[in-house]
C-alpha cells in the first residue's frame, strides 16, 4: 500500500520506491531506502510525518503515493 494510505502511530516496512534517479537518491540521503522500517507519526492533512531511526521527516503528498510499504508488528 502506499505510504500515504498508511494509519497513525504504526510501524512498517518499506518494501518499494517508485520513481527517477533524483528522486530515490533524495530520499536515501534523508535515510529512507527500501527494507527500512519507519514509524507514521501524521498522516491526516497535508505531509505525512514518519521517524526514520532518530529522524521526523515530512514527506509532501506527491512522495507519499510513491512510496509502497507493509505493516510490521512492533517488537
């Protein structure tokens, strides 16, 4: 499912970034790369907010469709 689909104060596991060179390489300078687990902290309006290890990174709506992730049980 997409990230922007994702609940509120869940972990999950991202398991597919969709789209160009640029665009990947941005998100794996702020930690975000495919098999890490983040946490969503907000996902209501406007970005979504997730923790990446000790990181809060705001992601715009348009990146958050094109992240896919899955849940992971806490633990």
């Amino acid at each position: 499912m997409p990230l922007s689909m994702a609940k509120e104060g869940r972990l999950a596991r991202i398991v597919r970034i969709i789209g160009g060179r640029g665009f990947v390489s941005r998100l794996m300078n702020m930690g975000i790369n495919e098999g890490e687990i983040i946490k969503v902290l907000n996902n209501t309006r406007g970005p979504v907010l997730i923790s990446v290890g000790n990181s809060r990174i705001a992601l715009g709506r348009g990146a958050s469709f094109r992240i896919f992730v899955e849940y992971v049980k806490e633990g």
